[in-house]
C-alpha cells in the first residue's frame, strides 16, 4: 500500500506543479474534445477569468481555436500525436489573434488505450510576427522593421557593423550604448564562437539571399544570457542584424522539457497508483468472501469454535477494510486540498481520553495497560479533526506492536512555544534500517502485530502529513524488543 501512497504523491506533487506554471499553459482534452483542466497562465494568456467562462467558450460554435471548433482540433491532435510539437492559432476572448506552439502528449491507460490528450503550450506571437514582417521587408525600407522589438545593425560582408538603426525595446543589455560598436568588427564584439557564427551566417545571406538565423549564449556579470541573430539580406555586400534577447524563450523550452518529463511520469504513476489500490482492496475481499463462503455452505458441519473463527476473521478482514479506505480518503483528500485547515485550541488530554475510551477493548484483548499522562493544561493550536487521526493511528499501532500484558502512555510536555506528545509502548521494537525506512514513503513497509494483526501501511505517511500540514514534526525512537516511543510537536495555543 505504501508503493501506491508514493506513486500518487509524486503523481499529485507533479500535477499540482504542472498547474503552477508561469511560462507555459496546460490545457487537458478528453476524447470528446471538451478540456478538462487548463492552467492560470493559459488563462490569462487568452483573457479569461476562470475555467467556467473557458468552457463556456470552447463550444462547438466558438473560435477560441482560429476556425478549429473542438471536435477538428481534437481529430488535428490526434493525427498530429508522432509530430509532437505542432503550431496553431488561438483567438482570445477580447480578439486577439495569438501564435502558439503545442507540444502534444498523448495519455494512454494500462490497456494501452489513449484515454484524453495534455498539450503544453508555449506562446510564440511575437517571433511570428516578426517572421512575417521580415517576410514583407522591401529592400531598403526599413520603415516596417521600427516596430520590431529588436536591435538593428547594418554589417558588412567581411563582418564589420556599417550602422545602427532602430530599437523600440530598452530591455537588450548586451551593449550599454549600440553606437559604439560602429567600425568594430564582429570578432572585437563577440566571443570567438558566436562571432565565427554571426560571420558565416552574413556571408551564407549576401551569397544566397536567404534568411539566416543563429543562436549564442553570452556570461554578463555571472548570468548567462542567450541571443537570437537573424540576418536578412540589404544589398551584394550588406545584411541586416536583427539581435534579439531569447533568454526567457530558453527558459520556457528547458521548463517545456522538464514539463513533458514530469508529465509523462506522473500519467504513469497515477495509473500504477489505481492498478495498486485494485490489487491491495481486492487481497483482503477475496479473503472475506472466502470465510463468507465457508460459512454459507458448510455451517450445518461447522463447530461452534469453527464459526466462532471464520466470524472473527471477517470481522477483522472488514475492520481493516474499513480503516484503510478511511485513512485512503482522508489522505487523498488532504493531498488534493480537499480537507481544510481549521485549527483551533485543543486539548491533547482529552483527545487521548477520547481515544482510549474508542480502543480500551482492543487493548484489553491483550490485558495491555493504557496510560494518560498528558496535562489537562497543555492546550494546542492545532486541527483538532486531523491530530485526533494521528493520536488515533499512533495508539492503534501501539496496541498493535506490544505484547500481552504490556503498557501503553501517552506523555506531554511544553517545550519553548511547542506542545511535545509522545505515545510509548514496551512493544517489539524496530532496529536501525526499519527506523531509517519508516517515514521514507518507497521504504514504508507494514509488518503484523504481537496478535498477528495485520496494517494497511497508510497509518504512518497520513500521520506525517497531518503533523506537517500543522506546522509541526513526527519524528520515532526505537529498540529493538524493547519498544517504540512516536513523539510530535504542535504549536502552543494563541494567547
């Protein structure tokens, strides 16, 4: 069970960063074409408020997609799937036409069926249109390029700047006044590689009269910065530079990847997650239908001791059942923020109180002591639904792990603005690697108690979770045969 936990944090843990994106929009699109999810970035990038408003929007009739309604761009995915990136356009809720470039990720289920369609997005309008102003650059006339948001030099053809032209954008760094660089050359510029790049590319455009495009990383103070050159043919023996700032386009293509990578990871680790839960639910109601049987058919033939075990077994089987789905849900839904905070002034003492009274039965089948040692008067500010858990899990364990005739006791103390509990037994122990391994979620493990009782491998990840969401820390010592003492702080009540 633990394996399955582990598989869905990373799942959740990455999902809820794939969300929380700032460069990149996420949009999810099932296999009707309606999105199931879309990010803030997308969201803003294309003028809506919420997701309600997006789908209302994303209808058949709409032109959110330039002249793609949803069920054509859901069939253009799919058909586009082994091309993985692909470019589209996009109208905005106020009209706005954008350029943007998808990167295609299709999901599938265990069966290998694709399932629903993750495309990452990346806004490009900008290199677009200077794409297509360059296009309808007339020799000569550089007019159109003012509204280019770029540098703007004239070059020669053996690499010397002839002249500075234009720039509407105060954000290029890489010259703190462009003027002075008229005369040099390229090499008294730039670095030996970029310059040997921005050289060929000038004599390939003057040889060709084609467009030439190069990229090159530069070190200012310690940062390093990446350049895009396009050059663009003027006349036999000069070109155009067009130097712009790419640095921040680079940084969305490294989190592009990263994202791809981890969403990749966590489509598989959800699935693997569901295939675990199936496969641990399933152990325990083959065995509860298997005593169920047993009883249903044979019980003409059974003892009294016989019925009176296999009884007993199920009620176990369905107690266990029940405590696994109860710590499954509260889990899941604490991880995906669906259990709020609420923390008040709670008293630990009767908490512990409440909870011997709920396990005094269970503890008595093993005629083990338990003890409240906690000070009515040590108050803590904390959830008072999510500690009852975790006191509740920790007793149960203990109970679990002492022997016949053993002592529980729960203890508290004040320690600078913390409430300390601590719940000890004189249980079976762990030793060093169980002890290293236990709050590691791909190392939890559940081992059976002095009574052979059986665990669900959740109890201790909710209970570090639950400590964690109220500001405080769980933390274990242990020997082996000798006993195990679980101890958490939480913050002191509000004076």
């Amino acid at each position: 069970m633990s394996e399955a936990i582990n598989i869905l944090q990373n799942s959740l843990s990455l999902e809820k960063s794939l969300l929380n994106q700032k460069n990149l929009g996420i949009i999810r699109i099932d296999l009707e074409g309606k999105p199931l999810f879309i990010n803030d970035y997308l969201l803003s990038l294309l003028k809506f408020n919420d997701f309600n408003e997006f789908l209302e929007y994303f209808s058949k009739d709409s032109e959110i997609r330039k002249n793609t309604n949803p069920d054509k761009y859901l069939n253009y995915l799919k058909s586009e799937i082994k091309n993985k990136f692909i470019e589209s356009k996009w109208i905005t809720k106020n009209g706005k036409l954008l350029f943007l470039k998808e990167f295609i990720n299709p999901v599938y289920n265990e069966n290998n069926q694709l399932v629903y369609i993750d495309s990452i997005i990346e806004d490009v309008t900008d290199i677009k249109i200077i794409d297509e102003l360059i296009k309808n650059y007339q020799l000569r006339d550089l007019s159109i390029l003012k509204a280019i948001p770029d540098l703007l030099f004239l070059i020669s053809f053996d690499g010397v700047f002839l002249d500075f032209k234009y720039s509407s954008n105060n954000s290029i760094r890489i010259f703190s006044n462009p003027m002075e660089i008229i005369g040099k050359r390229v090499e008294e510029i730039f670095p030996n590689q970029a310059a040997d790049l921005i050289i060929n590319a000038v004599r390939n455009t003057l040889s060709d009269k084609q467009l030439q495009t190069v990229e090159f990383s530069l070190e200012r103070d310690g940062k390093l910065s990446y350049y895009e050159a396009r050059i663009i043919y003027n006349s036999d023996n000069q070109a155009l530079i067009l130097l712009r700032d790419i640095s921040i386009q680079k940084q969305a293509q490294t989190e592009l990847i990263k994202v791809k990578e981890d969403l990749e990871i966590a489509n598989a680790e959800k699935d693997k997650f569901f295939s675990l839960i199936a496969h641990d639910l399933r152990t325990p109601l083959i065995g509860l239908t298997g005593y169920a049987e047993i009883l249903a058919e044979d019980i003409d033939n059974l003892s009294k001791e016989e019925i009176k075990e296999y009884s007993s077994n199920i009620v176990e089987i369905s107690r266990l059942t029940i405590k696994f789905l109860t710590n499954l849900l509260e889990w899941s839904r604490l991880q995906t923020g669906k259990i709020q905070y609420m923390p008040t002034d709670i008293s630990i003492n009767l908490i512990v109180q409440s909870i011997f009274q709920l396990l005094k039965s269970n503890a008595s089948r093993k005629n083990i002591v338990l003890v409240n040692k906690t000070d009515p008067e040590h108050i803590a500010y904390a959830d008072e639904n999510m500690i009852y858990s975790v006191l509740n899990n920790l007793i149960s364990n203990a109970i679990k792990f002492t022997n016949f005739g053993g002592e529980i006791i729960v203890s508290s103390r004040i320690d600078d603005n913390k409430i300390i509990t601590s719940v000890k037994d004189n249980g079976v122990g762990m030793d060093d690697e169980q002890i290293n391994n236990l709050f590691l979620l791909n190392k939890s493990f559940t081992t059976p108690g002095t009574a052979k009782e059986k665990g669900t491998g959740l109890g201790m990840i909710l209970c570090r979770d639950f400590i964690n969401k109220n500001f405080g820390k769980l933390w274990v010592s242990s020997k082996l045969g000798e006993g195990t003492e679980f101890s958490f702080s939480l913050p002191r009540y509000k004076s």
